[in-house]
C-alpha cells in the first residue's frame, strides 16, 4: 500500500456510512463481479477484527460513481485506509495481503493526532 502524498479528508457522511471506525477505517470499493474484491472482503474484515477501533466500509463503485470519480478510483478492488480523523494515509489497488493491511492500519493508528 502506498502513502498518499496529499491527504485527503473524508467524512462518514460523504462515504455514506453511519460513522468511521475509532482509531483507524479501511474503505473498500468494489464491484459485482469482481472475483478479487470477495478475497478483499475477507482480508479487510479480518484485519479490522485484529485491530480495535477499526472499521471496515466496503462501498459498491457501481453505485457511488460521484465518489469514484472525486477519489480517482480506477478500477476494484481499490482500497483507502483513513486515520482516526477520516484522512487517507494509504491507498492501494488490487487485492491486498494481510500484512501489507496491518502494515498500513500501524501507519494510520500511529499517525492519529496527539
């Protein structure tokens, strides 16, 4: 997963969700028929029961093109991992692996403000 250069700031609100996780969010677009994105499902969900605070979003791209579109997401799965505030600090496309997802909750829990 690689840092985002400009940090972005998302709300729940704009992720059409009821709130994001305490400590740390990881946000996943897919779609359908994306063999891929189900893997993805799996490994976020797993990740974010590791780790307390975290919450899982995962959003249909087909339905949310508005966000798609603002965020630059090209193709599913795509996944953003947001710090306590709602600031993208990773982003990654494709399916990701279990450690690089740990990897880069440990950047976005230790990036939380003071």
């Amino acid at each position: 997963m690689e840092a985002t250069r400009r940090p972005r700031r998302l709300t729940a609100a704009d992720l059409g969700a009821e709130r994001l996780g305490a400590r740390a969010t990881l946000v996943h677009f897919s779609s359908a028929f994306c063999q891929p994105c189900r893997a993805t499902r799996r490994v976020l969900a797993g990740a974010a029961g590791l780790v307390d605070g975290v919450a899982h979003l995962e959003i249909d791209a087909e339905s949310r093109l508005d966000l798609v579109r603002a965020l630059g997401v090209a193709r599913t799965p795509t996944v953003l991992v947001l710090d306590a505030s709602g600031h993208v600090v990773r982003r990654a496309e494709g399916q990701p692996r279990t450690a690089d997802v740990l990897v880069a909750l440990g950047h976005a829990v230790t990036e939380e403000a003071p």
